[in-house]
C-alpha cells in the first residue's frame, strides 16, 4: 500500500476497496489459524504519548499473531522525554534501533508527520491530538461495509464533539472518497465540526445540526463519540453529555429505519448499556474488526503479498 500512514486523506478509493478485500480475506484466515507469519524476525514499535486501550493492544495482537515481536515505549515518565528529551531526538533514538514499523500516538496534531520525516521505518500515526486517527477510520469504514454493504449512496449522523474527537475527521475524509455520501454533524456550536475538516470534503455533501432530531430520516449509520474533556480549555471541562445527545433503546426504536450505531469507544455515558444488545449497536463489532485491520495494516507495510 505505502510507506507511512499519516492520514486518511491519502487513500484512494481504488485502494481502500483493494484493502478492505484482504481484510475479509484475513478474517476467513484467521478463523481458520491459517495467517502468514511474516512479522517472523521483525519488531513493531508502540509508542503511545497519551492513554490508548483499544489501538496499542491491537496493534501488539496483531504484530504477535503474525509471528512477530513488539517493544513498547512504555510510560512517557519513565523515558527521557521526562528528562527534557525532544520529540524529535526521541524519534531519532528509536528509529536508530531499528524497528520495523513505529506506532505513534500523541496529544499535538502533526506530530506524527514529523515523526515519519524523521525516521526512515514506516510511521502509523495512531491519533495526533485532536487532528486524526487514520487506522480507527479504516476500522470504522470496514465496519460500516461489513454491517450496511456498502459504502457508496450512505447517509451518516456523527454525534457529540466532533470539534475536539480526531475520529470523526479521519472518517469524513475516507468517506468523501465515495459516491453520494451525506453527512449530517449533530453538535451543540462550540463542539461542531472544524472548518479544516468541512473545507476537505469535496465531494461529501454535508450539514450541521444541533439535535439528533433535526436529522431526516432515513438515516444508515449514527456514530457517536465522547466529549473530549482532556483537550478542552478548562472552562468548558465541566460539560456533561447533554441529554439530548445520549442514545437509548426508545430512540432506536422510535427511528423507523433504524441505523447502526457505532463509537470509536471509548464511551463516556453517551450510549445506553441496554442499546449493546440490540443488533444496530456495532461498537464491539468495530473493536474486533480494528484487529484484522491492523493486521492487513502490518503486512503490508512490512511488504509481503
Ligand atoms: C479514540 C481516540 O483515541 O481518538 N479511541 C480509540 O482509539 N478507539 C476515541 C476517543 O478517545 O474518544
């Protein structure tokens, strides 16, 4: 596919369907314990700057199913980023160890573009403060194909703060990659969607709501995301999900053509536990798929058919 994965603005459609085909290839692999076990004799490097469950667990899974070793950076305490290392001698001193492959996740947009001019291995940027997080997307596309059928003719309601959320963006660019994609951003004003993110979206026709009724149905996905409290200005911490943003079983059942429901996770309130058995909701779905993505992900960067 490439050497770096900075951003989901640089797929093209033709390589998103391609990819999205090995990855049910390597689901059906998978199942059958049949992966390849090209990681054998090489090393991915995780190195998460801000909290990660999902993302640096799956990509570790991902790296030891196909045979091959991780290192983690660890806590930034215990580094010399604690010392007054820079970012950029930090990077430096790891690629110089020669990893395979950097996962590197981190609170300043950008950060992971630098990191990649840097290093000579391949650079995943697995979120960049509030910019993006190309790999969630992908999971999250794959899932929406997986679940709906398509990714062509959707109409999609992303919900909560899609000012501060870096998934919300990343997504938006690899859907306005496909045909007859609408958009509808459902968020009080001062946690819309960014304007850099809107000004990209070419052929996505989009609107911005501030309720989740404003949106006309029928609507095929409704992802939803938490309040980004870490990366607000302080005055605006105290925020609570508004009511009028939490999804529960009345309303799916009150949409007569009920969407899946999806969140990058994780949840903060937003989804009501009694809607996870419903068979809209997705989100677990999308834990799962983020595994074979990130698989497919590794052994195309380390360059194996
Ligand atoms: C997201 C992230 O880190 O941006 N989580 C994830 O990677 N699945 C979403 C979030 O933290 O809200």
């Amino acid at each position: 596919m490439r050497g770096d994965i900075i951003s989901a603005k640089d797929f093209s459609r033709v390589e998103l369907q391609d990819f999205f085909d090995k990855v049910s290839a390597i689901k059906k692999e998978a199942k059958e314990g049949n992966l390849p076990q090209c990681g054998k004799g090489k090393a991915l490097m995780t190195v998460f700057l801000e909290p990660s469950t999902r993302t640096r667990l799956s990509f570790q899974l991902a790296m030891i199913r196909l045979g091959g070793e991780i290192v983690d950076f660890g806590q930034e305490s215990e580094t010399a980023i604690a010392k007054g290392e820079s970012f950029e001698d930090t990077i430096r001193t790891l690629d110089e160890l020669s990893p395979d492959i950097i996962v590197l996740r981190s609170d300043e947009p950008y950060s992971t573009s630098r990191a990649a001019e840097i290093a000579r291995a391949p650079v995943i940027n697995a979120g960049d403060g509030s910019n993006e997080h190309p790999t969630q997307a992908l999971l999250d596309a794959y899932t929406i194909l997986d679940s709906v059928g398509r990714l062509d003719d959707l109409r999609i309601a992303m919900v909560g703060d899609l000012k501060y959320g870096r998934t919300p963006s990343s997504l938006c660019y690899l859907m306005a990659k496909f045909n007859n994609v609408t958009t509808y951003f459902v968020a009080p004003e001062d946690l819309q969607i960014r304007d850099d993110v809107t000004g990209s979206l070419d052929r996505m026709k989009w609107h911005k709501c501030d309720r989740l009724d404003e949106v006309p149905e029928p609507i095929d996905v409704l992802y939803v995301t938490r309040l980004q409290r870490e990366r607000m200005p302080y005055i605006m911490r105290k925020q609570t999900s508004p009511e009028k943003y939490m999804i529960t079983p009345e309303y799916v059942h009150r949409s007569p053509h009920a969407p899946i429901i999806m969140h990058p996770l994780p949840r903060i309130g937003e989804i009501s536990t009694e809607v996870d058995s419903l068979p809209q909701a997705k989100y677990f779905d999308q834990v799962r798929n983020g595994l074979f993505v990130r698989i497919a992900l590794i052994i195309d960067l380390l360059g194996f058919k």
